[in-house]
C-alpha cells in the first residue's frame, strides 16, 4: 500500500463530516432557498449554521461568508469582483500587487484582469520565499486598488507575514485579499484582528469535501458578482447552495481548528524525522525557510538525479509531487522564483503529511527516496 504524503495536494475527508453530510443527500433533500415550507427552512438552516461555523474558525461574522465551489471560484470572485465594483464605482486605482509565488488561481486571474486595463505588480520574494515587507511598502502607490498574497505557500509551505502585511495596507487604505487554502485549519487565522479584507479558502484542504470552498467578505468592501442567475449568498454568488457541501465544509474545518494544535506538533516531530533522514542520504536540501512554516510540509531538491526518473521510482511506494497538483507537469515557477533551475526544480519532492501519516509512512519514505537516489547515482 503507498504511504500518501500528498496532503497539500488533497486531504481525505474526515469520516466524522461525511456522517454529517449524509443526511442532506437524501432524507433533507430541499432546496434552501425554499423558505415556504419546512424542509426548506430547516435546509437553510444548517446553511447558516456551517455559515456560522466557517465564520467562528476565522475569527469573522457570519454575513461576512460567501459559499462557492472552492479556493479558485473564491479567489476570481475576490479579484475580479473588486476590480468590477471599482470600475462600476468610477474608482481611479487600478493597480494590482502580489507576489511571485502566488498559486495558479491567483496569477492566472490577475493575468486576465491586467490584460483588461489592470496594471500588474508582482513582487520577488526572498532566498526563503518570503515576502519582504519593504518591497511591499515601496509598491504601495495612491494607484494601487488591491493586494493579494497568499498565508502558506501550496509547494514550500512558508508562512507569509500577514500581520506586517495588512498593516502596510490599512496604513494605505488598500484592501487586502488573502488566499488561505492552504492555512485554513492549519494555522492560527483571525481574519478581523489580522485586518485582513477578503480571505479564500477549499473545504477538500482540510478534511472536508471536493467542491466546496467560501470568500469572507469584510464590510465595506465592494465585490461584484461573478455568477448571476438567482440572488443567492446576499446577491454575492448566484446558485442553489449545496447543502451537504457546505455542511461538510463547516463541520471540517470546526473539527480542524479543534484539533489544530496537537496536529501540528505531532506532524511538526514527523516532519524533522523526515528532514533528518532524508539529509543523511546527501545531496539533499531543503527548499524554503523552514521558519514560519507550516508543520506539515517539507519541500526538498535532490542532487544529481533526472527529475522524472526519480519521480518514476518514487511512486511505487509513495505519494508525493514536485509541485502544486495543479502545474500539470509544467516547471515550478515557485521555484524558480527561489533560484532553483528548471533541473533543480524537477528532481524537488514536496511532502504533505495529513491526519493518518504515521512513523512507519515516515520510514517508507526515506527508504525509498534513498534506493531511487542509489540507483539514479549509482
């Protein structure tokens, strides 16, 4: 059996939220708009219950969430939808700043929007993949209308500096727009205390189901809608809710802020184990600062191997990638951005560790990461 270590890419879902969603397949089949008759109002219901538990686990009110189909449709709404409102307003700024490093659902976006009269600043990010606060204060000109920066890297898991961040932009009056896909349930996230503005986030990150994600909205901030046809979500995000989904995404990232620290100490002791291993077969290094970072990640670059040949032997026993699950075999621009050659960055093993990765999982991934560097070296 592999050992999966390819949680950044996917969790499992947690038994305990496909119990919850069970019912609202079948048994409690209405539509929440409905509100004429009870199956209806008890539909929409437990809508606003996952709404307000979403909204408790990020330190936000309940109004404040959107409920989409996960991270990406959150990410365009946040994007697209304030560039809209500021052209529908007659507002001048027109600049948007992010960073180098942003995953696909953000860069490919703020591509499209640049290409449609919104000038695009993406600022380089440190040896460790980190943001420099200083680049940002130094981008911040009266034009800018958005910054959006994302809490943990989906590849090296470094953790970005939202406080000094949002503090830059508030100084600024500039809104800030976070995607929290991968920090979400795995990180302390207060979205009101950071002064974050907007925050995206994807229910199949941390133990909850494919599908389903949500965009907390602070008020004031204007967003247009990107998908119009029934008034749903306040008029935010047209579209019959998916009950279950958005159950299972309440319940998920309840039980993942419960558990959020015994998690991450005991995956953190896993992690080092791993790190350890793996550098004393040699030649390998660490991509990323390892501080801030999140405890279940660990990305590495092996020397002296082809990329795909390592990959290739790796996979009959364990599950890992080379970069996001959403790269499609494309070179790491995450990486590259770091420094790392278009080699260097194929022959690079991110690691997520989730819930159910064990020592023994551990072990199996040493081991086959050394018997496919003997071979490819030898």
């Amino acid at each position: 059996m592999l050992a999966y270590l390819d949680h950044q890419a996917s969790t499992p879902c947690d038994p305990a939220v496909l119990a919850a969603m069970a019912p609202w397949w079948s048994e409690h089949c209405a539509n929440p708009s409905s509100r004429g008759h009870r199956p209806g109002l008890t539909a929409a219901a437990a809508v606003e219950r996952a709404r307000g538990q979403v909204a408790a686990a990020l330190g936000a009110e309940p109004g404040w969430v959107v409920f989409t189909s996960g991270a990406t449709e959150a990410n365009n709404l946040a994007l697209k939808g304030v560039a809209e409102a500021a052209l529908e307003r007659g507002q001048p700024r027109r600049t948007l700043v992010s960073v180098t490093t942003e995953h696909r659902a953000l860069l490919d976006p703020l591509r499209y929007l640049e290409r449609h009269g919104f000038p695009l600043r993406l600022l380089p990010v440190d040896g460790g993949g980190l943001l420099d606060p200083a680049a940002l204060e130094a981008a911040l000109t009266p034009d800018v209308l958005l910054v959006s920066v994302m809490a943990a890297n989906n590849e090296i898991g470094v953790l970005q500096p939202l406080a000094a961040i949002a503090r830059l932009c508030r100084s600024r009056g500039v809104p800030l727009h976070v995607d929290a896909a991968q920090a979400a349930g795995h990180i302390p996230l207060a979205m009101a205390e950071l002064g974050v503005d907007l925050l995206s986030l994807s229910g199949h990150k941390l133990y909850g189901p494919k599908g389903v994600g949500a965009l907390l909205v602070r008020p004031g901030v204007a967003v247009a809608a990107q998908i119009h046809g029934g008034g749903q979500e306040e008029g935010r995000r047209a579209g019959t809710v998916a009950v279950p989904l958005v159950v299972g995404l309440g319940e998920a990232l309840e039980r993942a802020v419960a558990d959020r620290e015994a998690r991450a100490a005991r995956l953190g002791a896993l992690r080092d184990q791993l790190r350890g291993g793996l550098e004393a077969i040699g030649g390998i290094s660490v991509t990323g600062a390892m501080a801030p970072r999140l405890a279940h990640n660990l990305n590495v670059t092996v020397a002296g191997v082809d990329g795909a040949a390592l990959h290739r032997l790796l996979r009959r026993s364990i599950a890992v990638s080379s970069g996001s699950a959403c790269s499609q075999g494309s070179p790491s621009h995450v990486l590259a951005a770091l420094g790392r050659s278009r080699a260097e960055a194929a022959a690079s093993i991110r690691f997520g560790l989730g819930r159910g990765t064990t020592g023994a999982d551990i072990e199996r991934a040493i081991a086959a990461v050394a018997a496919a560097v003997r071979e490819l070296r030898g």
